[in-house]
C-alpha cells in the first residue's frame, strides 16, 4: 500500500482559495466515500486553515490521481501540495501536533484531525496513520509545554488571572464597556470558570443587552463604585477620552475588600484605569501593551517547544516509516511460511500409515516437534527480513527468499 | 558509611541547588533533574540518619551539630511534599541551598558523629517535635519569600511572567499560613512535653525556652491577625518573614549566648 497526500493550506492559499475547498463534515465523509472505492482508502482533513485528501492505494500514482481530484480548479495549483508515504505521514503528525497551524501548538487541530479520522473510510494504512497521528499530538501536548502559554491578549488575562487566583470558578468579573473586546476577554475568563456579574457601560441599554446574554447585572458607569468591593476581575474597554476609573475609587473599596486580590485588564486605547492603581496593595493591572508583551513572550516560548515538539514528531514518523516498510516484506514472511507448514502436514499425511500405530498422546508429541522445527528453522529469517524492512534491502530480501524458496511458482 | 551517605546527601542536594538554577533560567529538563537530586540526596541523609540512630548509645541528634542535621532532613523532608509538584518547585531555590548550608555546618560541628546521650524518651520527642516546628516555619518562610517574589513579577507587570510554572499568589498565601499553624501546633506539643519534663526537675527554665516561648507567641499572634483582621497578602508574608528572621536570630543567640 501506498500513501498519498495533497493538499493546500494557510501557508501558500490565502482563504478566497481556501474557501472553494473547504468541505463539511457530511460532504467530507461522502468525498472519502467516493475516492476509497475499488480497494482504496481515503480520508479528508477540512478545517477552517486547510483542505488535505489522504489517500492510501496499492499503486502511488493512482492514489495520487484520487487525491488530487478534488482539486481540479486550475487557480488552485500554485497552493497544491503533494507529499507521499513518510513524507506525507510525517506532515499529518506535524499537523495534529498543531506544529503547521498558524498559531504554534493550538489545540483545536487534535479534535479536527479525530473527527476527519472518524468520518473516513479509512483500512488498515490510515487506521494507523490516524491513530499514531493522534499518539503523536497528544504526546507533544502532554510532553512539552508548547500548549500552555497563551496566543491572544485576551487568553493572557485570563492566565495572568489565574496567577493571581489560581482557580477561578465563581470570581466575579466587571466588565466596563459593552464592545466586542472586553467580551472577548470576559469569555476567556468565563470559560475558566469566572461569572460575568457586573456589564457597566455610558449607554445603559448596551449594558443590558450584554447583561443580559451573561446573567449579569447592568450598570451605569457612575454605579462602578459600589461594585468595586465585590468583584474580583476588573475588565475594561470604553472608547471614553479619559480615565474611567481612578485610583481614588480603587482605594476608597480596598478596606472592604479585606485583602481579597483584584485583578484589571485595561484593554482600551486611550487607557482606561488609572495607571496609579497597580501601586495599591492587592491591585494587580495589565493594560494592551503589558498583554502584548507576554504573549509575545509566549509566543517565543512556543517557538522553543516547537523544537522539542519537532523531535517527538521526527521519532513517530520514524515508527510509521518502519512499519511501512515491514508491509514490503511481511506477504513474503507469510508465503514462506505457509509454504513450510504445507511441506510439514504433507510429510505428516505421507507417513500416516506407520503414524497410525502411535498412541494419541504420541501423535500430539511428533505433531508438536515437527511444528517446532518449522518455526525454529523459520525464525532467524523471519526477524531478518524484518530488520531489513526498515532499510532500503526489504525488497531485496523477499525477492531472494520468493526466489530461493520458489514461492508463488506453479507446482513443477 | 557515615562519610558516604553525607557525601550523597551533600551532592543530591548541591546537584538540586544548581538544577533548580537552570530551571528558574529555561524550566523543563533542568526542574526533573533537581527534584531527583532532592530525592535521592534526602534518601541518602534518611540512610545517614538510620546509621547514627542504630550505632549510637542514646540519641545521637541533642547536640547543636547533630539537630542541625535533623533539622536540615526535616527541613527537606517537607519541602519533598510540595517540590515534586512542577509550580512549587522553585521553592527549592531557597531551600536546597539553605539545606547545603545546614548540612555542612553540622557536619563542621560534629553532626554525623553516632555518639549519643540518654535524654530519655521525653526530651528525645521534645527535641524532635521542636525542630519539626521549626523547620515547618522555614518552609513557610520560604512560601512566603516565592509569594513576594511572584507577586513583585506581577506588579512589575514582566513580560515573561507566564514562562516559570508558579503556583498562584492565592496558593501561596494560603499554604503558607497553614503551614504556620502546623508548624505552631507541632512547636506547641514540643513545649509541653519540654514542660513535663521541667516539671520533672529534668533541666531548668533558661533564655532559649523563654525565646522559644517568644516564637511561639510572634507566631500565634500572626494567625490571629490572619482570621480577625483579615491580614492577607504582602503585608502578612512580611509579617511571616519577620518572624522568621527573629527565629533565625534569637534561637541562636539564645542558645550559644
């Protein structure tokens, strides 16, 4: 069997290419479908950042003709990609290992890869290839730390937060602004377990609406104040000209606050908290440029484990080479084994006469020994011809053994 | 023997002191290694321990030389309950040096010798209970020492504060006063078995017990701040810290003074 990728992804189609091939998951499952007729298997991989046709045949150029059906449009060739066998192999373990995608080590990727596995028409060859592709990015995810430095200023806060926290089930939030960004960061902490309480906006009405959607309670920005003592999480992204809270109002709720922790995010430009505050006790704030520079620092960091993650990926495509190639020789292991137990139960039939004088205990004794002889002579050869499997010489040595043991020839 | 398993001791923990280094620098390989340098350097001090236990006649740790090397295998002991956990770590940084430092002065005085004295089994508890205190109230030291440092990462708002693996501030704070209270109740049974025997007529009041009784105090009026005025945070691991230095300088003072 042979594998076949093609495919075109982020790196080389921008999305107006993308976009004509990208697939749900229903007509994904029915391309597969089609494309793994007549002993064939197929699998296809469509995420928002690719689209990429697995393809598994006894014949390379025929499983790459399958392949590449799906891109016929001619606009599409520039961004095409073909890979095959441990090429092709070592790019899908790249890809579940989130090494291809645009954000190094995201997470996303695995689940994809597993639902494109499961909607597939997949056989032995990518039954494997899949299935050590999700070992490979699981082992990435858990060996390394490539997964845990966050990629948005947003998924900043949020683990900024829980540097302060720890966890943060049941924190309260106070979101001041009621725009798309201060959501964005809101979601990332409610995700972690915090609670929306508090949405303070100038328009009142837009408070509600986001209130609303987050059970939280609406406020005016002049009610901030009696909420300060309250909330744990200080989110805010207004485009007032000025400064929307003030140091004063931070202190003023400090000695109701006991010595709980408050953490603020400053996502507004120009800013929006004081940046005073962060001198108070217990006052922890991170404004836009603070955020950018950890997850730029983060960013790095995912970089240094994309190094390691490399290594892990090398190694499993290594095991997938190997176990290729021991495909090559394993139909000649078999033959030539299947040849030796035909001579043995032949030689055992010819001498059934004079075998038919033995107790039953006696013919299950010279039944035993004649098979022992068989594997014992049949061993060596075997793990040689496995071994050779992984270097160029398989193929060689299952030609030699067909032709020293007359295997697949006639009956003389 | 005796001479071997220090020796052990010494470079598991030397070897942890240096790995930990490596990991605050580029966390990964480094941290492991350290924290199989404790392990291995505390088993060996465990083992150094069990020899003097079995050669000596009596209760071979009621020199300042050989508590100290009790107190340097307390003093780890406790930090292998948390250091194996990869955030809290770090806490090494502080205590593997100290346990070096510890380990080597009481071996300069004579610690790991298996000559030993009959105390009876009273003081012997006594003295054990004391240093397990004490040794409670250096890991809680050292918890609070991490809190500050992490907390002046993030009012310094550093960049690359998400790259170490810390616990949260909240933790921090946290296991630190626990840790006090353990360490004040084990210091306070010391106490009353060290009064028990006073009462006996073994020994008389003298300047190391009454700063012992000092600490105690320090200490407890610390937790009290905690639950009733709700100290928390900065002020109180100064406070923990605080108690500590006049531990550090008191006891000994006290003791060879």
């Amino acid at each position: 069997m042979r594998l076949a990728l093609v495919g075109l992804s982020h790196h080389r189609a921008p999305v107006e290419l993308r976009e004509r091939v990208a697939l749900g998951g229903a007509e994904a499952a029915e391309l597969a479908r089609s494309l793994a007729a007549d002993q064939a298997e197929a699998v296809c991989l469509s995420t928002c950042n690719r689209t990429e046709l697995y393809v598994a045949h006894e014949h390379l150029l025929e499983a790459l003709r399958r392949a590449g059906s799906a891109f016929v449009d001619p606009e599409l060739a520039p961004a095409i990609y073909r890979l095959s066998d441990e090429a092709a192999a070592r790019h899908l373990f790249r890809v579940a290992a989130g090494l291809d995608s645009m954000v190094p080590g995201e997470g996303e990727i695995l689940g994809q890869v597993r639902s494109a596995f499961e909607l597939g028409s997949s056989g032995p060859m990518l039954d494997r290839l899949f299935r050590q592709a999700l070992h490979a990015g699981k082992r990435v995810r858990t060996q390394t730390a490539i997964a845990e430095s966050p990629a948005s200023v947003s998924a900043a806060g949020a683990a900024l937060a829980q540097q302060v926290f720890g966890d943060l089930t049941d924190r309260l939030i106070l979101v001041i602004g009621a725009g798309k960004v201060s959501e964005l960061a809101a979601r990332n902490l409610l995700s972690r377990g915090a609670r929306i309480a508090f949405v303070a906006n100038r328009s009142r009405d837009r408070a509600a609406e986001l209130a609303r959607r987050f059970g939280a309670e609406p406020l005016a920005l002049d009610q901030i104040d009696d909420q300060l003592e309250r909330a744990d999480v200080v989110i805010s992204s207004t485009s007032a000209p000025g400064v929307v809270l003030r140091r004063e109002q931070i202190a003023a709720a400090l000695p109701a606050r006991k010595g709980r922790a408050l953490f603020l995010i400053d996502l507004a430009v120009p800013r929006d908290l004081d940046p005073e505050i962060n001198n108070l006790d217990d006052c922890y704030l991170f404004d836009i440029d603070d955020l950018e520079a950890v997850v730029a620092e983060s960013m790095a960091g995912r970089r240094r484990e994309a190094e390691r993650a490399e290594a892990i990926v090398a190694e499993e495509a290594d095991r997938f080479g190997a176990w290729q190639a021991s495909l090559e020789v394993v139909p000649a292991i078999a033959s030539l084994r299947a040849r030796a137990e035909e001579i043995r139960v032949a030689e055992l039939a010819r001498l059934e006469g004079r075998l038919g004088r033995l107790s039953d205990a006696d013919r299950r004794a010279v039944e035993s020994t004649t098979a022992q002889i068989v594997n014992k002579l049949l061993h060596l050869p075997t793990v040689r011809m496995k071994q050779a499997a992984v270097t160029a010489d398989g193929v060689l040595y299952a030609e030699a053994v067909r032709h020293l043991f007359g295997l697949g020839e006639e009956e003389r | 023997m005796v001479e071997l398993l220090l020796g052990g001791a010494l470079v598991g923990y030397g070897e942890a002191a240096v790995a930990l280094v490596g990991e605050a620098r580029r966390p990964g390989l480094a941290g492991r290694l350290g924290i199989w340098g404790v392990r291995l350097g505390w088993l060996a001090q465990t083992g150094l321990l069990a020899v003097q236990a079995a050669r000596a006649d009596g209760f071979p740790w009621s020199s300042w030389a050989g508590a100290l090397n009790l107190f340097a295998w307390l003093v780890v002991g406790a930090y292998l309950i948390w250091g194996c956990q990869p955030r809290f770590r770090l806490l090494g940084l502080g205590v593997m040096p100290a346990a070096v430092l510890l380990l080597a002065l009481a071996y300069a005085g004579g610690g790991i010798q298996s000559e030993g004295d009959h105390p009876g089994a009273l003081l012997a508890l006594h003295v054990a209970l004391m240093l397990a205190g004490l040794a409670g109230f250096t890991l809680a030291a050292a918890l609070s020492a991490f809190f500050l440092w992490h907390e002046r990462r993030l009012k310094r708002r550093e960049a690359s504060i998400l790259r170490l693996r810390v616990p949260p501030l909240a933790a921090l704070d946290r296991l630190a006063a626990r840790t006090v209270a353990v360490s004040l109740a084990t210091l306070t049974i010391g106490i009353a078995l060290g009064a028990v025997s006073l009462a006996r007529g073994e020994g008389r009041f003298d300047a190391v017990m009454a700063a012992t009784l000092a600490v105690s105090a320090a200490y407890a009026v610390f937790l009290l701040l905690r639950s009733r005025v709700s100290l928390h945070g900065r002020r109180a691991a100064y406070l923990n810290l605080a108690a500590f230095a006049a531990v550090v300088l008191i006891l000994p003072v006290t003791h060879f003074g």
